[in-house]
C-alpha cells in the first residue's frame, strides 16, 4: 500500500492538483477579508462572541467550496488516468485491485486533510488580520478546519467512485456541481449537507458536529470499500 | 515442456456478438508467436482475456500451467504487457513513467537504467511523454512491460501506426528476446508479412475462430502453388482449355491454373501445342503469405 501511495504522489508531480488545494482556502480569505473589510463595525456589533460572527460568515462559503473541491479533486484523480489510458496497464500488473482503488481513495483523503490544515490557517490569519482580539480561540479554527472537511468524506467518496468508472468527467462533475448546490437544502441526512451539518458554531439551528463528524467519517470509509469492491469486479473493456 | 499460455476453448460475447469463440492457443517456451488476424477479429479481446482485464464467457485460460482466474497476481508476475495504445502520463518525463510502475511493483531503482537501455529511450528518458514520438512511446510502453523481468511479453500490435523504420526495429528487438533474454513473446498484427521474419510459430484468428496454428513453413505448405502460362493468343487458349474442362483464369495476359500436379501440368502443355497455341512460359508460382493470408481469412467470410 505504502509503494501504491508513493507512485500516487509522482503522478500528481507537474499537475493542477496542488494548486487547486490553495484555491478554497485562499478564496475563502479574501472573501472574509472583504466582507469585513467593508462591514466590519456592523458584523462585529451583534450581541455574540467575535468568532461566532467570523464562522458564522464563512459557513455561508465553506460548505459548498468544500463540495466543490472534494468533487474537483476526485475528478482530477481519476482523470489523470483515464487520459493517461493507464488502467489497462494498471490492473494488468500483479496487484490487488483492492488496493489500488484504496491508495486512490487514500490519496484523495490525504488531499482534504492538506486542505483542512489549511483552512485552519485560514482562520488563524483572518483572525489575526480582522484584529478579533484575545483569547485566539485556536481549537476552533481546528474543529472549523477539519469538522466540514471530514464530513465531505462520502461526498467525496461518491465521486471518486462516479469519476473512475464514468470516462467523460464532464457527467461526474456536472453531478457533483447539482448535487452540491441542491443535495443539502432540503433535508440533513443527504450527504451533501454533512459539511454545514458539521460547522462547529452555536447560533445555526441544531448543528451538531458531534454527531456529522463520525457520521461522516462512518459512511466515506463504507463508501470506499464498496468503491473498491465495485471496481475489483469490473472489466477493463477500454484504456 | 508445458505452455507457457494455453486457453481451452476460451470464447467472450459482447452483448450478442460472439467475439471469441472456442479458442485454443498454445504458446511455448522460446517462441515468438505471431498472434494474427485482421480488423476486428478479436485479437485484442483475446489479450485482455489472457492477462484477466476481461472475464471469459465460457472456457478458460492457463498461464504457465496455472489457471488465471485462481492464480491471477502470481501468474502475472511473470508476463509483462502492453495492450493496443501504449499507457503513459503525458506530463511525466518517461523515467517518471518508469518510475511509476517500479513503484507499484517494488522492484530495484536499476531497473529504470536497464529497460530504458534495452529500448534505447536513455537519452530521450527525462523528455515529458507527451513530446516523445509514437514509437518513442511505443517503446516506452515495451521498456514498462520488461521493468519486473518476465518471462513472457504480450505485446498488442506493438507496430501499429509506425513507420517502416519504427517497424523494422521493433522486429529485430522483438526477435532477441527470446535467444538473448529468454523471454517468450506472444505478438498481434493484422500483417502477416511482419510476422514472417520474427515469428517461429502463428496463430490465425478470423471472426473470433483460430483458423491456423503452426509454424509460417506449416502454413506455406497448406497452401498449393498455381501454375502460370504464357501462351500466344491466351484468350482463345483459355476457351480451348475450360471447354476441356480446366479452371482456367486469365489474368494480365497470362492463364493460370490452381493446384496442378506434375501430370496434369504437361498434359496441358501438350494440348497447347496440339492446338497450335505458341507456349513459351510454363511457371510455378508459389502464393505469398498475404496471398495466404487473405485467402484463409476470405474463405471463411463466403461461407
Ligand atoms: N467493449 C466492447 N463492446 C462491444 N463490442 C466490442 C467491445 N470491444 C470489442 N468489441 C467488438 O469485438 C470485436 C473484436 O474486437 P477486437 O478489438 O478484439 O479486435 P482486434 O482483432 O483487436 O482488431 P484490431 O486489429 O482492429 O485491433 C469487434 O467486432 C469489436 O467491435
Ligand atoms: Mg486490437
């Protein structure tokens, strides 16, 4: 598993991928920037504490720039493969599809958990920049970072899976981006809206991260293996 | 010696259409084996069935004696690969391709160096693929099948879209392999005329049947030569010979007959000459091996 990871990581070397990582985070600073930028005194003179307000705004873009991303991510993966006609040569060679499928899928998580550290230094600066005063609450930029970006965990699952058995990426992601939008208004339990589920913050209604994040967490690890089982049995009729 | 591939009556449907039917290849130790037939006849699904992309339908396949389906990631230790269009990472150099694969594998760091000189990409080797040529990657793909060290090669119209100097030096490295590696080499092309140099034994697959397995000189003598004749006046030659009851074709001013002995032969000659036709060429031709080729194949398409 190790050497399958280690090949994942070169083919990445020369891609769009790392950059796509920066991209949420550093949209997410500018939009916080902006926004209190210009409202500052406003946002800031509700009758809560100073970082209910700054997650209390961000959670109107993170969600869905978290959708997004895990979504864009997955595509990207199995792309690169699809393009590269590599699965015929892959699954020709002496290894367990199993893991194969699993290194992606690890692959993909180690991607989000880069992402979830850098949100958490997303807040960290917005906090700093924004001037929010003390105490630096650092353990909620942790749970901000990691909370909606483990419970993305069976979107993104779904994705992957979607994203290497469907060749066009234009169906897979034209899913995901309807999916994002649409999938978590109506009701909690879809997993598209486990991210907002999982935003640690008091004021929205019934949010209850305790309960989303190993939700999440349960279902992206039972997505995987049934990923990895559907993609163990298939044939390889193309590249 | 037992075979290194074997299939037993190996045969795949695609929806309706039955691609592969009753195959039963053998390919031993040493050989070349020139796995042949034209478009669509199903040498790639064959392929894939032999390295357990694709499932048969009914029958099975065998490598080095052991059966695929129970033995899969053993057996495939020993082959390497490289089906239709070669695999590569466009935005990786060729050693990252290389690189890749020895990392799925686990094999020593020096077996990049080894196969890149085997196929002579050395120089070409920290170029991104997607600027290489196609028999660069071509090449690549074969250096990418020879990186764990097998013993048996399959390589999928390893020539296809090259040019005849590509052709020609794909050929001679497919040849060395056996005497010099030791590794047997199962091959496919729709050409026979590319096999006839390199192949020591050929399989014929024509819509999904084997119609020929042996070896190129087995195939020769199947086939019998046609006599040619130069006469004068041919047209009024040929009436004269089929209203004596002889398959007589005409062709650029010559007759020619099939499968003549040496009897039947001169009691031609004579009548000729009693007829007063001037015979001044009497000629063995022995068909080509495309001529063999497409008679086997078109037969089969009339029936
Ligand atoms: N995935 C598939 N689904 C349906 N039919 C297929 C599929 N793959 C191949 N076929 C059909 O099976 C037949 C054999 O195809 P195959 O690719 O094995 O031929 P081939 O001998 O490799 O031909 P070529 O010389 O063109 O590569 C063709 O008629 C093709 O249309
Ligand atoms: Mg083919």
């Amino acid at each position: 598993m190790i050497r399958l990871l280690a090949a994942e990581r070169l083919k990445m070397k020369g891609t769009w991928i790392p950059i796509l990582l920066f991209l949420g985070p550093i949209g997410l600073i500018l939009a916080m920037m902006v926004d209190f930028g210009l409202r500052k005194e406003y946002l800031l003179q509700q009758n809560t504490d100073n970082w209910t307000v700054l997650i209390g705004e961000a959670s109107m873009l993170l969600p869905l720039m978290i959708l997004l991303g895990a979504t864009l991510l997955a595509s990207l993966l199995a792309e690169m493969e699809h393009q590269a006609s590599a699965w015929k040569h892959t699954l020709a060679l002496p290894l367990s599809r199993f893991k194969i499928y699993g290194s992606k899928g690890i692959q993909l998580i180690g991607l989000l958990i880069i992402v979830a550290i850098l949100l958490v230094l997303s807040f960290a600066f917005l906090w700093f920049w924004i001037d929010l005063g003390k105490p630096v609450p650092w353990d909620q930029f942790l749970k901000a970072g990691f909370y909606p970006v483990l419970a993305v965990l069976p979107v993104a699952m779904l994705q992957l899976w979607l994203s290497i058995i469907i060749r066009n990426q234009a169906l897979p992601i034209f899913i995901g981006v309807v999916c994002s939008l649409f999938g978590g208004i109506h009701t909690k339990w879809l997993p598209w809206a486990y991210p907002i589920n999982a935003i640690p913050i008091d004021s929205l209604e019934k949010n209850n991260p305790a309960f989303w994040v190993p939700v999440g967490i349960g279902l992206g690890l039972l997505l995987l293996i049934l990923g990895a089982l559907d993609f163990s049995r298939r044939e390889v009729k193309g590249g | 010696m037992s075979n290194l591939i074997q299939t037993i009556n190996l045969t795949r449907r695609y929806g309706k259409q039955i691609v592969v039917k009753d195959l039963n290849l053998e390919v031993k130790q040493g050989e070349v084996y020139g796995f042949l037939g034209p478009n669509g006849a199903g040498k790639t699904t064959t392929i894939r069935m032999l390295l357990g992309l694709i499932r048969p339908t009914f029958g099975e396949v065998k490598l080095f004696g052991k059966p695929l389906n129970n033995h899969r990631r053993e057996v495939l230790w020993r082959v390497g690969a490289l089906v239709e269009s070669p695999s590569y990472y466009g935005h990786l150099t060729g050693r990252e391709n290389l690189e890749v694969t020895r990392r799925l594998l686990g094999l020593p760091r020096e077996r990049i160096d080894e196969v890149l000189s085997l196929v002579r990409l050395t120089k070409a080797a920290d170029k991104k693929v997607k600027k290489y040529s196609l028999g660069m990657k071509q090449r690549l793909g074969i250096a990418s099948a020879l990186l764990g060290k097998p013993d048996l090669l399959i390589l999928d119209e390893p020539t296809n879209g090259l040019d005849p100097a590509g052709i020609q030096e794909i050929r001679e490295f497919i040849m060395d392999l056996p005497k010099q590696y030791g590794i047997s080499v199962l091959v496919s092309s729709h050409l026979l005329s590319e096999m006839e140099q390199m192949a020591t034994q050929v399989g014929i697959i024509h819509q999904g049947k084997l119609i020929f397995q042996g070896s190129i000189t087995t195939l020769q003598k199947k086939s019998r030569p046609r006599i040619r004749f130069g006469v004068g006046d041919p047209r009024e030659a040929q009436h004269v010979l089929q209203s004596r009851g002889w398959q007589v074709s005409l062709q650029e001013g010559e007759l020619w007959i099939d499968g003549l002995d040496r009897n039947a032969t001169a009691q031609i000659v004579e009548c000729l000459v009693k007829e007063h036709f001037s015979v001044y060429r009497v000629e063995e031709v022995k068909p080509s091996l495309e001529e063999i080729f497409l008679r086997l194949t078109g037969k089969e398409e009339s029936l």
